[in-house]
C-alpha cells in the first residue's frame, strides 16, 4: 500500500517530535525524555495511568527497535521508521497502546471526557504547534463543556497512523509547517 501524502507529513512530524535531541535519530533516551514531559502535563493524573503511558512509550521504542534495529546501534532514522509506522501489521498493537495510555492521560477524572486544557497540555508536552492543537481539538467536536470523548481521540491517534488516511482530523497538527 503507498500512503498518501499527509500520512507522510504527519509520520515526518511525529519523527522529529519524537527526536527529543535533534540528532536526527530515535534512541531509547528520547522516548524516556518525552515520556517524562507528558507525563508532567497533566499533574492530575492518577499514578497508574501515568505509569501506562511510560509503558506504552516504552512499547513504541521496543516495537521501533525490534522492527528495525538490525544493526544492533539503538538507533531509528527517519527513513526506518516511516517503513514501520505505515505499516499498520508490524506497528497497530504499539500505536493501540499508545493511543489509549495518551486518551486515559487527557482524563484524569476517568469519565471518558477530555478537557480542552488536558488536551492542549499533553499537546504542547509533545511538541505540537498550539494553533494546531486548538483546530485539532475543535475537529474532535467537543461538547458543550468543551470536552471531548477520550475514545474519539484515541481513534484519531490510530488514524493518524493509517497509511490510507487522508482528510482526518489529525492532518491539522501538520498544518502550515514546512517539510
């Protein structure tokens, strides 16, 4: 399957998101360093739900490690992980992962809601520009409380990923930045 052009640009921000040093590569450190961000986001957090992130930060490296570290050095470049994160078979069960430990973090009430403010937090932890956040998260269509639904965001994390996907709400957080 060839993915479409925005499930390239959003894999290319991902990476240089994730790039936590700008060397570059991915390496276990970047993933602990932006583990610890997010997880300070949203201080309200219950301790397990921050400890499910951690792991499932840990599970996006070991997957990225596992899938394409052949030559052993602890490092992912860009053109290696665009081969596995749009390949939905070798990567769904760390970006399901993921995707709900991320969504969980956004409701720290455990409601099943999301506030604007958890959301635009963990966000900006990540290292999204605000103005896409805001329009992300008004793509989301929150309710009335300004909330949206976790699980509706954990679905947008997973097609954010789908090499398929083209019109999701989720090519907003590309919009506007240059390649």
């Amino acid at each position: 399957m060839t993915p479409t052009s925005e499930a390239t640009d959003r894999v290319q921000l991902v990476f240089s998101l994730f790039d936590a040093d700008g060397n570059g590569y991915l390496e276990q450190a970047d993933f602990d360093l932006m583990s610890d961000r997010v997880t300070a986001a949203v201080p309200a957090a219950r301790d397990a739900v921050k400890e499910r992130l951690t792991a499932s930060f840990g599970g996006y490296w070991d997957t990225l490690r596992t899938e394409l570290d052949a030559n052993g050095d602890g490092r992912i470049s860009p053109e290696e992980f665009t081969s596995v994160v749009l390949d939905p078979q070798r990567f769904d069960t760390a970006v399901d992962e993921f995707a709900e430990a991320l969504a969980a973090m956004g409701d720290p009430e455990g409601d099943g809601l999301v506030a604007r403010s958890e959301f635009i937090a963990l966000m900006l932890a990540i290292g999204f520009e605000r103005r896409n956040i805001e329009t992300l998260f008004d793509a989301f269509g929150p309710d009335d409380g300004d909330r949206i639904r976790a699980a509706t965001w954990a679905d947008g994390i997973r097609d954010y990923y789908r090499p398929e996907k083209s019109g999701i709400p989720g090519d907003h957080l590309t919009a506007g930045l240059s390649g």
